[in-house]
C-alpha cells in the first residue's frame, strides 16, 4: 500500500474533535448528569487538599 493510501485510510477513522459538546455522569437511574466547569473545578480542589509532597528519606 502507497503511503498516500494509507494516509487517506487514517483519514477516514479519524473522529471529528469539534463535535463533541459536553460530557456527562450517569446516575444509578440512567439518568444524564451534565458535567460543569463548577463540577471540574471542585473536584480539582478536593484533589489539591489531598495532595502532599512525598517526606525526604533521611540518607
């Protein structure tokens, strides 16, 4: 295969990245839970609350 053909053939599998709109969370229900920016950003700062440097082993 001519290396033109393979590059028309990744082409064609390659998805479309501004079609994508959001994302969401599905409950225990089914039911769709929008992910915000607020959500994101609070979970964010739970993690940096959590986070810690590693202690410095005595040599």
């Amino acid at each position: 295969m001519q290396v033109v053909e393979m590059n028309k053939k990744m082409d064609n599998n390659v998805f479309d990245l501004h079609a994508f709109y959001g994302a969401a969370l599905v409950d225990e229900q089914g039911r769709e839970i929008p992910i915000t920016e607020e959500m994101i950003v609070d979970a964010c700062d739970e993690l940096m609350k959590l986070w810690h440097f590693p202690m410095n082993k005595a040599a």
